[in-house]
C-alpha cells in the first residue's frame, strides 16, 4: 500500500514539474506561472510555511503586486502546494496581508 501512496505522490510531482515546464517553454519571458518566476514565488515561502509562518515581507507584497492573482487560484488545491510544504490557506490570505484585493478562488 505505502508502495502505491508513493507513486501517487511521485506521479502528482511529476505533473507539477511537467505543468511548470510547459508554461515556462510558452511564456516569452522570466515570469512563466502567473506572471511570476519561481524565484519570485520562494520570497513568500517564509509567509506560507512552517508552524510559526512569519509576515510577509515587503519584497514579497511587490512580487504579489505584479502576480495575476486570479491565476494563482488554480494552485489553491493543489497537491504541489504541500509538496513544497506550503500552506494553503495561508497562501490564499497573503494578498489581503500585503493590502492587496484578494481574487475570487470560489468562482
């Protein structure tokens, strides 16, 4: 059973990285997932994760201002967000922590 768990887990992984490859390869510039680099994305990780998550800096606010926000909301229940042990619903409260209007996820 655990042999079957973990290929469930590796073949989601694997689409993630397939999913992030293909927009990269399509997106002419260095802001392939909703107008963001991965780079861009890893100055929130410090908001999104962790038992204690801290606030979200201000470099990660001007990242979010220049995100597609209604993009990001495909990613809400994804299972790429706990492989990078990254905490939904705090992910989904990051624009209204930096002022921002949160995107309707519901919709």
């Amino acid at each position: 059973m655990e042999a079957k768990q973990n290929f469930v887990i590796f073949a989601a992984v694997l689409l993630m990285v397939a999913a992030i490859g293909m927009q990269m390869a399509t997106a002419g510039d260095n802001n392939p997932l909703c107008g963001l680099s991965i780079n861009d994305l890893m100055t929130c990780k410090s908001a999104v994760s962790g038992p204690k998550p801290l606030p979200p800096s201000d470099k990660c606010c001007a990242v979010l201002r220049k995100a597609d926000l209604p993009c990001l909301c495909t990613f809400k229940n994804s299972p790429m967000l706990s492989t990078f042990k990254i905490n939904s619903t705090l992910a989904m409260e990051l624009p209204s922590k930096c002022k921002l209007d949160s995107p309707n996820c519901d919709s």
